[in-house]
C-alpha cells in the first residue's frame, strides 16, 4: 500500500498513558477531561473506534462509546472492536478483497492487510484513499493498489436508516446461526470424513476374515493392521477437531445469546418486567441454557451423525442385500412407539418441571423473607409448606423417571432385537452361500453404527423440545419493543426548565387490573416544589414514575417544558432527571462506580459536587479509601440507613437535572437523618423543580404547594397546610 502524502503529521499520539488501569477506563478519562488527543493505547483497535466512528456520521460516541466498552481488557482486540461497534448500531461483514477493488458505497471501512497493517479507509476520490493508520495514528492518502487483505464493511441497523433493530420476528436466533455458517460447513465436512472412517473399518475387517483367514495370506496381515491403525489414529484426531470446533461455535452461541438476551431485557420497558417475580425471570433465562447444552453435550455431535445413516444403510444394502430393512425397521419402531408414548413423558417431564420451579420459588422466597419469618413465628408453617412442595417435586420427579426409564428399556431392546435379527437372518444367508462370514460380522457393526445415533435422538427427544421452546422464548423475546436508544429519538432533550405538566392522565399496569392513575392533573412550574400525598396504594410512586419516563400514560397527556413525554426518548428523559427510587440499593462496585452509573462520563469533580448537594461529601471522604470504598454484595447493611439514602441522592445528581424526584426520601431514617435530609431539601428548593412523595408533615411542610391523591385521583391541590391536616382528619 502506497502512502502518497500525509494528511495531518500533527496528530500523531504523543504516547500519553495511565499505567495499570483497563483501556476501558484510559479512555474514560481521556473523554471526561476532554484530552482525546493524548490518549493512546497500544492497541491499533483502539485508534481505529473514533476515526471511525465519526466518519460513520455517529456523532454521540462520548457517553455510549463507554457504555459499550469491554470493562476489564487491558488491550482491544478485532473482536471486541466489532463487538462495540454491534453495540453501537453497526454490524460488520468481512470480505476478502485487495484495495482497489473495494467500492466506495463501502467506505468507511477496516482494511487489515495480509502482512497484519491495518488502516481505517474513510473515503476515496478517484486515485486516492482518505485513510487513517491505525498503527501509526497518522491520516494518510494511499494509492489504490493491489494490496490484498481483509475489509470489514459495516451496516448502520438505527431504526432512522430504516432498520429496526428488534424486528428479526421469529427468526433472531436463526439470522445468528447464519454467522457460523462457515463454521457449519466445516464442521459437515469432518463428520463426513469421521463418517467415513467408521465405514472403512469393517471393511477392513470384512477383508480380514474372508481374504487373510480364508485364504491364509498371513503376508497380507500387517498392512491391512497398519492400514486399520492409521485410520483409528485419523478418527481420533478427526474427533478431537471436532470437538474443538464444538466447543468454539457453543462458547461463542452461548455468550452471543447471554448478552444480547440481557440487553434485551435491561432495554424493555419497566411495565414488561416489574410485575414479574424474580425467581421467574431467573426460571426463564435458566431454559436458555438448554441452547448451550445442545452443543457442549453430546446432542451436536450427534446430530451431524444422523444424515450419515443413509450412507451406511446403502452400504449394508450392497453388502448383505435384504437385510439393510432392519435398521429402517427399527427406525419406524421408534417412530411409532414414539407417537405412543412421548407425549405422555413429556407431560410428566412438565409437571416435573413445575414443582422444581415452585421449589426454587419458594427457596428464594425464604432467603429473601427469612427475617419476617422469624419474626412472627412462621417457621413451622413455613417448613410445612416447603416440605409439601419439596414432596410435590420429589413424586413428580419419580413418575418422570419411570416414564424415562421405560422408554430407554423399550430403545434398548429395539437395538437388541435388531442384532439378534440380523445375526440370525444373517448366519442363514451365509450358510445358504448368499454371504461371506466377513460380509455378516462387517453389516453387524454397520448396523449398530446406524442404530447408536438414532437411538441416542430417540432418547434426547425431550432435550430437543426443550431446545425448540428455548429457541422460541429467544425469538420471541427478541422480538418484543424496546425502549429506544439513546441517541435515536425523534427529539432530543437539551437543558430542561423543568415545567410539568399533567392533564387527566390514567395509567393501568394490566387490561384486568384497576387503574392506579385515573384523571390526574397538576403543573408544577419551574423551581417549584410539590409534595404529592396519600395513603398506601395511592398511586404516588406509580405517578413518580411517569414522570421519570417509566411507564408512559394511557389516557390524558403528560409534558416537560410544553413537549409531550411522548415525543421524548424515555432514556434521554431518564437521565435529564435526577431520580432517587424508594428502595435504595447499590450495586456491586465502588462507591464511585455506582454513582457513575447515572453519568459515566462524570468527572472526579462531578463525583464530589453530587456528594456535596446530597450532604453525604464529608461522610465518604471519612471513609478509609472514600469513593473508592466497595459497596453492595449485601455489604449495605454495614452502612446506616442515612447514608445509603444520601448516596442514593447523590448518585442521582451526578448528572446535573433541573428536575428532582424524590420517592419517599425520608424512609427507614432516623430522627437525626431525616433532620440532615430536610436541611438538604430546603438547600434544594428553589433550585430544582423538585416533585417529592412523603406522608411525613416536616417534609411537606417544606415544599410550595401538595398533591393529595386517594384511590389513583387527585382529591386536593394547595396549601400543604390544608393537605397534612386533611390527612391527619383522616388518621383521627
């Protein structure tokens, strides 16, 4: 590849580097402290992500580039930068071609050459490329030559370029098998050789009986060993390639379907998930595991055997004529006895099923709930409860065994009875003359080649059911709606005044369930602070969490600064709102690490500016490795109440919002906390437009004016002195 003249010389890198720290978090910083220009990473991959990039026209890489980055790789590989780019919206296709036969509609692309140079080629005009050198880091014009090397072209899938990412409809996991197409075929090819192999081998020994011991041609004997030698040493090896290939196509299924299902589930909307309990969810992620069994089980391998019997049942029509009617018989047998007698094991292999689920269900209910257990005396009644189920699972368990055990009997005599069957019709032909005894001893072993996988797919019946429904759930869960992402909306947010507005909205969770909002309205003007009211079930947090782009109203009509909710990406709007939930929980991490989580392009500053506002700033920088203190993995309840519900407020301002939403902020806290959390909302108001759900009279005290809401309606808007003492009428 020529280089005809450089571009900008000035931007080679000057080497800066943070020792000891992922790549992931070298460019974190380097986008935080806006230094792009310093940063360099040893890895040419890397070099590649932002030229890239913005020649693609994606101009929001700052904060989604390191959402997408493999957090813990010291150094980026061509995997991982395909993988970021999946990520980002781009799917890559290499081509094997030389530069000038690259065209330009497939700019910009990654051109690795065959001596390992790689270059990101972003235009070309003419006789020359526009290019980047990834392993120099200059912008460079080449020549188009006959370089030869591998170009990896890429597809925008945003929903504006008019593909949706989602609408795969039932054939997601089939358009991903189309990625190890290749692999597919090589692995078809090795069977056939394996196949192959096995099939010699009693030819061998049909020659063995009937040429060396007929004939008594001892002289013949040791090639025709050395013969039988070399091809067990092939099949061994053939074997083992195989496996391996197995092995790369299951790892790379299984994390494939890992992290694509829980994308999908992270990015659907709240409404879809929330009502679900957890042991469920987890239920229905662990059947997807039955995709990766399939091909690190036995069951991949041998279902490349099966197309092969064809071959073999024609070989032991050629050697022993009639006879090759056995195995096809036997093969209808099992179809027959399958029509029988499956449908009434799967039945039990559900309810089997079932009652292991319950079982779960309930373990995970007893570790969650031990503490309120224990402190009303339930244990008895508990344990009653949990050895009934555990009875449930253990006899459904036993009558799927027995309903297993007799379909292996039954398979097992089936190839029994088809030796026997053709031992005795054989012998018969070989006394009648009509076959050699090595003919007889070589369609033995064809006829149990034949018979083993397709009994082995016999019994994996159910493993193949359960993979089909797998594959289903995959398809269909990839099929639901996600929320949009971020950087796709049809109107992004900028700086929000923080003018709400809510007109009659209703919202129900489910078509059978009551409404939780019916006819809502109140406006709340820009650094307002609105106290909403109520007793238990209400619809406060419900109303919250609308405004916080959780759920999206029904009926009516909800807007921020006088744009409908609607119109907004429900991410965008989530992260232009300091939102601080209820229930606080932190996650497995740093301190800083969970507080980043809101903005993770958030500098160190940032970090002590939010801890400061929540009040929560002296309390980290007390502890002995502050914001770098591990917290969540149950390690909450070595921290007070109090601080964990500053730090949850403060891991909701980390990104500045005009918008406050505070979910009962005053639960679980101690006169003393709470005294700290009003001193805090009073150094907030007026600053923030701040909506806050409290039943607590010194909180609403606080605030400019009170939603009072009863059964999903609003009773009264005004004075918060009217509200408490409504409420208090109430109470008395």
């Amino acid at each position: 590849m020529n280089v005809t003249q450089f571009i900008s010389p000035d931007n080679a890198r000057p080497g800066i580097r943070k020792s000891g720290l992922p790549f992931s978090e070298r460019l974190a910083d380097a986008l935080r402290n806006d230094s792009l220009n310093d940063f360099h990473d040893d890895s040419p991959y890397a070099a590649c992500i932002i030229p890239l990039l913005k020649e693609l026209g994606w101009h929001n890489y700052a904060r989604e580039l390191l959402e997408a980055l493999p957090h813990f790789s010291e150094h980026l590989d061509l995997v991982d930068l395909r993988n970021i780019l999946v990520t980002l919206g781009y799917d890559s296709t290499p081509k094997k071609i030389q530069v000038k036969s690259i065209k330009s509609e497939l700019y910009p692309c990654i051109f690795i050459s065959d001596n390992n140079d790689i270059h990101v080629l972003l235009s070309r005009e003419k006789e020359k490329i526009n290019s980047f050198n990834a392993d120099t880091g200059n912008y460079e014009i080449i020549t188009p030559d006959e370089t030869t090397g591998t170009a990896y072209v890429f597809t925008d899938t945003h929903p504006s370029h008019g593909i949706v990412t989602n609408d795969s409809g039932d054939a997601w996991f089939y358009r991903l098998l189309k990625r190890f197409k290749s692999l597919v075929f090589h692995l078809l090819a090795m069977t056939f050789l394996i196949n192959f192999v096995a099939l010699t081998i009693p030819l061998f020994i049909m020659v063995i009986y009937d040429k060396v011991i007929g004939a008594k041609s001892i002289e013949t004997l040791p090639y025709i060993i050395s013969g039988v030698a070399t091809l067990l040493v092939a099949d061994l090896v053939l074997r083992y390639l195989r496996a391996q290939l197995l092995g790369t196509v299951a790892g790379r299924i299984d994390y494939l379907i890992g992290t694509e299902t829980f994308r999908q589930l992270i990015f659907l909307p709240p409404v879809f998930t929330e009502r679900s309990t957890v042991a469920a969810q987890l239920s229905r992620l662990k059947q997807f595991d039955s995709v990766r069994d399939f091909f690190t089980g036995p069951n991949a391998a041998m279902t490349l055997e099966i197309p092969f019997a064809i071959l073999f049942i024609s070989v032991i029509a050629i050697l022993a004529g009639w006879l090759a009617i056995i195995p096809v018989a036997v093969v209808f047998a099992y179809i027959i006895f399958g029509l029988f007698w499956l449908p009434h094991t799967s039945s039990k292999v559900m309810q089997s099923g079932i009652s292991k689920t319950n079982k779960q269900r309930m373990l995970m209910q007893s570790m969650d709930g031990r503490k309120e257990i224990k402190a009303i005396g339930g244990e008895s009644v508990w344990w009653e409860r949990f050895r009934e189920t555990s009875g449930d699972a253990v006899m459904a368990s036993y009558e799927t065994f027995i309903a297993s055990s007799v379909l292996n009997s039954v398979s097992q005599s089936l190839m029994t009875i088809a030796g026997a069957t053709t031992i005795g019709f054989g012998t018969l032909m070989v006394i009648n003359g009509d076959m050699t005894i090595g003919a007889l001893i070589a369609t033995m072993a064809l006829v149990w080649r034949v018979l083993t996988p397709l009994q082995g797919a016999f019994l994996s019946f159910f493993k193949f059911q359960q993979l089909n429904k797998s594959i289903t759930q995959i398809n269909q869960l990839m099929r639901m709606q996600v929320e949009q992402h971020s950087g796709q909306s049809s109107l992004l947010l900028s700086q929000l005044d923080g003018h709400i507005k809510v007109d009659r909205v209703s919202f129900r969770y489910g078509p059978e369930s009551d409404p939780a909002l019916l006819g809502v309205s109140f406006e709340a003007k820009p650094g307002e602070m609105i106290a909403i009211c109520g007793n238990t079930g209400a619809g406060k947090s419900t109303l919250v969490k609308l405004i916080a782009g959780m759920y999206r109203p029904q009926a009516g009509s909800f807007s921020i600064d006088d744009l409908d909710i609607r119109q907004l990406n429900a991410m965008d709007l989530r992260r232009a709102i300091s939102y601080v939930p209820q229930v606080t929980t932190m996650f497995h991490g740093t301190i800083a690490q969970n507080m980043r989580l809101n903005n993770i392009l958030a500098t160190d500053q940032d970090l002590h500016r939010a801890a400061e506002e929540a009040g929560v700033l002296d309390d980290i920088l007390s502890l002995p490795e502050g914001f770098d203190t591990r917290i969540g993995d149950n390690t909450e309840d070595h921290f007070p109440p109090g601080f964990l519900r500053a730090l949850s407020m403060a891991r909701a301002f980390v990104n500045p919002a005009q918008i406050v939403l505070l979910d009962e902020p005053g639960a679980s806290l101690d006169d003393e906390s709470d005294q700290r959390l009003i001193e805090q909302l009073k150094k907030l108001k007026g600053k923030h437009t701040i909506i806050m759900v409290s039943h607590r009279p010194s909180h609403i005290r606080i605030a400019d004016k009170a939603v009072l809401m009863e059964q999903g309606m609003v009773k009264f808007t005004g004075d918060t002195d009217t509200v408490i003492n409504i409420m208090l009428e109430k109470i008395s």
